[in-house]
C-alpha cells in the first residue's frame, strides 16, 4: 500500500531554515500530484504548497517566497524548503500524495518556530 513518511521537522528560531522531507512507498511517485499541508493547534488543516506531476507549483499566501516546493522522482521524495520562519508557522506539517482523486496521507512531522 501507499505510505508516507515525513522528516526534517524540529524547534528552530524565527528566521530560520528547516528542509522537510517525505518520502513515497509503494507507489508510482512520479504519476502522483504531491503536496503539503499543516496544522496548528487549535486550527483546521491548512494547504500550504503543492506540486503536480508536472512540476507546477502552488503556495498558500503565507508562504509565498519564503517556502519552496520540489520533488525528486529519481528518489520517490518531495521536499519543502522552509526559509524565514515565523512563530506562525508553527504546526504539525503533513505530506499529502493525490492521484485521480485518491489521495493518502503521512503522520505528520512537528516543527516548531520559537526562540
């Protein structure tokens, strides 16, 4: 089956840079439209930026030039560059993979933006 597996998150100062990382299993990633998306506490659940099969980027308004969406096909992996953190960006991020309108998701990889 198809699984998820997040990575990179962590604490980091306002300012910083994480790299997160999900990695896709048995599947074909390349066919699948891949995508991010966060939730704070409290909140619902926020897309944050997607990717399709083609390499078409998406990022929710908050993000928009300080966090970078990409994907490696060779590596069954999509990654989100995270750059100038804001305490508001604080959340659990979740890795989503959708493909003709089935879509799976990860467990989610906490990253917290405090100094």
């Amino acid at each position: 089956q198809v699984q998820l597996v997040e990575s990179g998150g962590g604490l980091v100062q306002p300012g910083g840079s994480l790299r997160l990382s999900c990695a896709m299993s048995g599947a074909i990633f390349s066919i699948y439209a891949m995508g991010w998306y966060r939730q704070a506490p409290g909140k619902q659940r926020e897309l944050v930026s997607t990717i399709s099969s083609g390499g078409n980027t998406n990022y929710a308004d908050s993000v928009k030039g300080r966090f970078t969406i990409s994907r490696d096909n060779a590596k069954n992996r999509v990654y989100l560059q995270m750059n100038s953190l804001k305490p508001e960006d604080t959340a659990v991020y979740y890795c989503n993979a959708v493909f003709l309108g089935r879509g799976y998701w990860g467990q989610g990889t906490q990253v917290t933006v405090s100094s």
